[in-house]
C-alpha cells in the first residue's frame, strides 16, 4: 500500500510499472511462464525449494528459508 503499483512476486520489491507482476530488474521475455511452472509443481505437492529447483524458477539457495 506504500506506492500503489504492486510488489514484484520474484523479489518482493517495488514494481515501477503500474499493472506488472514484476520489477524492472527481475523481468524478462517469458517470465510469467516460469513463474506459472513453479505455481504448478507447488500445486502438485511440491515444496517452494522444490519447485524451485525444479522450474529454475530463482535461485535454490535463496528458497531455503522458505
Ligand atoms: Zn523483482
């Protein structure tokens, strides 16, 4: 609620384009379709680490905490 656009879903930062789902710096062609398989594998009982390794949806080290 702090600038009104969004929060990136990648790296929870600011989106500086009204309407995206995503950061300037995290963006790139085909973005939302890998985003999708990580929603997808997570769906079919997978962990968020799994889903990641798995998708190359970010970086596994990152997902440990999770
Ligand atoms: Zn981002």
């Amino acid at each position: 609620m702090s600038n009104g656009h969004g929060t990136c879903l990648k790296c929870r930062g600011d989106v500086q384009v009204f309407g995206s789902r995503w950061c300037q710096e995290c963006w790139y062609p085909g973005i939302d379709d890998g985003y999708q398989r990580y929603r997808d594998l997570i769906e079919e009982g997978h962990s968020r680490y799994q889903a990641k390794v798995m998708s190359g949806w970010g970086d596994p080290d990152e997902a440990r905490d999770d």
